[in-house]
C-alpha cells in the first residue's frame, strides 16, 4: 500500500477512535465502575442478604449512598451522552446532596468501626485519607460545572477515588473457586488484581486525553498525582 494510503487509513482510525472516545468513554467507565460495585457487594444484594451488616443501619446508609452515587454517576454519563444535557442539569444537585451522604456515611464508619489509625490495614488508611479527597474533587467539579473538560474530570477522579471498598470486595463471589488455593496465593492475587484494576481505571483517563485532545489534560495529571501522593504518605508512615 502506498505511503499515503497508509497515512490517511491511519489517520481515519485515529479520527475514529476519538469520535468513539469522545461519546462513550464517560458512560462506559462509568457502567464498568458501577458494574464492579455490583458485583463487589453482591452478597449484600443477593447471595448473603442474612448477614448482620444487611440490618446495621450506619452500613445500609453508607451502602445505598454509595450506590446511589454509583448509579447517578452511571445516569448522568449516559444523559449526557444522549443529549439531554437538560436533565443531566436538574439532577445536579441531587448528585451534590448524595455526594454529601456518601461523605458523612463514610466518616461514621471509620469513626464507629476503626478504632484510631494503627488499627487500620493499609488500604483502609488509603481510603480514609481519599474520603477528603473525593469531597474535595466533588466540590471542584461543582464549581466547574460549566467547564466541560475540567467537571467531567473531576468528577469521575472523585468516583475513582471511592473504589477501595469495591475492589477490596471484588473476590468474594469468587470465594468457592478459591477454596481450593492457599491464603497466600489468594493474597498475592488480590493485591495484583487491585493494584492493575485501579491503576488502570486512572490511566484509561490517560489514554482518553491522548486520543481525544493529543495531550494530558492537566486535571487529570493532578488527580492521579493526587491519588499516588495519597499512597506514598500511607506507605510511608
């Protein structure tokens, strides 16, 4: 194939996965963020409903918080995507009131659950120190509400922040396959899967940027530098 027959293919493929990037990415990751909190806490939802947490009130609070903000998240993804900017608008506000519960359901959890700092795995003083940051990112993407590039940004950094539960989660359906593995296997394959999974979600805001715009959008360089300047302090104490 000639040299430019290559170039204009090549470029017909790039311009193509930006168009496909620029409409669904936001409402696929956030179908994906929504489906593995689903799938994490689906024992609350459908193969454990008799456990104690499904009638400890701080824990049903915080858990239809934190869905609500999942499938809201979902929702105005997908209003967006659709058009209907209008309604995406409207619901707003509802998002900043469910973003508020999420906070202050979170906070008691810690507070009534953990007793002091040392008490907590390393994951778990991750995400105490990222429910600040996810009101923090939430708060910005209200004030940037008419800037499209910076609100969508800051508000799925936010939602990725809050992932520590869910992907902590993520392999208890999986609890009778791996019956037949040892503990350490099954550790050492936790981490990996949390460390790749949540790593990724951020970098495929990376890789959007690239596509779409050619360069790293700077709100997005801060919320990932923010996330790992979060685990270097936990890490480091």
């Amino acid at each position: 194939m000639p040299d430019s027959l290559t170039h204009a293919s090549n470029r017909h493929a790039s311009n193509a996965a930006a168009v496909w990037m620029q409409r669904r990415y936001f409402s696929t990751i956030s179908a994906i963020t929504l489906c593995l909190t689903l799938w994490g806490f689906s024992d609350n939802l459908v193969w454990r409903v008799a456990q104690p947490s499904n009638t400890d009130p701080k824990f049903i609070f915080h858990g239809l918080f934190c869905l609500a903000w999942m499938l809201l998240f979902f929702v105005q993804s997908s209003l967006v995507r659709s058009g209907n900017v209008r309604l995406h608008r409207r619901l707003g506000t509802a998002g900043m009131l469910v973003a508020i519960g999420v906070t202050l359901s979170t906070l008691y959890v810690f507070v009534v659950v953990w007793k002091g700092w040392d008490a907590m795995p390393s994951y778990i003083q991750a995400n105490r120190l990222l429910l600040p940051s996810f009101a923090l990112f939430v708060l910005l993407g209200y004030v940037n509400r008419r800037k499209a590039d910076h609100h969508r940004r800051y508000l799925l950094l936010a939602t990725l922040y809050m992932l520590e539960p869910v992907l902590s989660r993520a392999f208890d359906p999986l609890d009778p396959l791996l019956k037949f593995f040892s503990d350490q296997v099954v550790d050492t394959s936790w981490w990996i899967f949390f460390v790749i999974v949540w790593n990724g979600l951020f970098l495929s805001l990376f890789a959007y940027d690239r596509i779409v715009a050619g360069k790293i959008h700077r709100v997005t360089a801060f919320g990932y530098a923010w996330f790992w300047a979060v685990w270097g302090v936990v890490l480091a104490v």
